[in-house]
C-alpha cells in the first residue's frame, strides 16, 4: 500500500518562448513515458503558458500526478519531472532567457514544503 507525496511544479521566466519550448518537450516526455498506455491527451495536463499583469512574467504549471509512490504512474511521473529539471539546468547553461523551476511538494500527512530547484 502506497502513500501520496504530491509534486506541483511551477515554471517562471521573462519570456514566454523557452516556456512554450518546455511544455511541448514535457508533454511529448509524458506521452513517452506511457507510450502503450491507453491514457488521455496530456496537452490539457499541463496549463498553458500564463501571463503575468506586468513585467513580462511567464508561469508553467504541471500539477501533481496524484499517483501513490511508488505506483507505475508516480514512477514515470518522477522521471519525466527528473528529466524536465535536467532540460531546464541545460536550457539555463546556453541561453540568456533563464527558467527558475519552484517545486511544492504536499506529504500525505497534510504537510508541505516549497524549494526553488532550479534557478536565480
């Protein structure tokens, strides 16, 4: 029997671009990891790329799988998530429009925590 660890992932960047890049690269990541799977279209997962009132502000979010660990899906779910951070360390190395990823990770036990794992 498995418990939830629910990981939420929030992408920022100045310029929308590289976010609209990283989606389509996260959604096609999804669609791998369960390629066979009858599952649905993930493109609606995954919201689009938001706009911030000011300052030219982009957001990605990628909520959690809300598999239990240790699951199939949780596990492919891990990877994907371990993929996109890995995509956006390149992403960051050879390109001036820098993504910060902010992670919110919500335990079973209703307790939370919130780490910028990647980013300025």
């Amino acid at each position: 029997m498995g418990y939830i660890k629910d990981e939420h992932i929030i992408l920022t960047c100045w310029d929308d671009k590289p976010l609209k890049k990283m989606r389509d690269k996260i959604i096609g990541n999804i669609n791998k990891a369960f390629e066979g799977d009858e599952l649905p279209d993930y493109s609606n997962y995954i919201s689009p790329v938001l706009s911030g009132l000011a300052n030219s502000t982009y957001t990605l979010f990628i909520p959690a799988d809300g598999s239990k660990e240790g699951w199939g899906t949780s596990n492919a779910m891990d990877e994907v998530r371990e993929q996109l951070r890995e995509d956006v360390i390149r992403h960051n190395a050879r390109n001036k429009e820098r993504i910060s990823i902010i992670s919110v990770v919500d335990e079973e036990d209703g307790s939370f925590y919130v780490r910028r794992v990647v980013g300025e």
